[in-house]
C-alpha cells in the first residue's frame, strides 16, 4: 500500500473515480430532477482534480513548476467558482 502513495497510483485512481463521477453526473442530476447543473459542478471538480494532481507531482517528486501550475488551476477554477456563486445569489 505504501508503493501505491508513493508512486502517486492513488492519485491515479482517485482522478478515475473523479472522471467517472463527472460521466455519471448527467444522468444522476436528471435522475433526481436536480436543478443544479453540471456546469454549476465542473469548476469545484476541477480545482480539486488540480489539487490532487499537484499531490501527485509532489509525491513523485515532479519539478517544481509542475506543482505550481497544477496548483494555479486549481486557484483558477476556485476563483471562478467564487465568481458563479456570487452572482447566483444575486
């Protein structure tokens, strides 16, 4: 288990399952008759996916800009999540 962290394969599977949620999304949203839509979703599922990415350069020992860019999508992304809500509530 220990070679599974420190390979980043964890991340690896963790970002699989995050791909599979946002395929099943559609359905699951229009499942429960949601209101909420999945663009509503996507920028919050992306600045984790970033996160985790920018775990799994750090655990592999990646070069540092990779770490960086990684995390400045997931600010990105954050941001503009921020940005939607806000004005939702307008």
């Amino acid at each position: 288990m220990a070679d599974w962290f420190a390979s980043g394969r964890i991340i690896d599977l963790v970002l699989v399952l995050v791909a599979l949620e946002v395929a099943a999304l559609p359905w699951l949203l229009k499942l429960f008759n949601s209101s909420v839509q999945l663009s509503q979703l996507l920028p919050n599922i992306i600045a984790g996916a970033a996160l985790m990415l920018a775990l799994r350069f750090s655990l592999t020992d990646a070069p540092w800009i990779w770490i960086s860019l990684a995390m400045l999508v997931a600010l990105g992304a954050h941001l503009l999540d921020l940005i939607l809500r806000i004005r939702a509530d307008r």
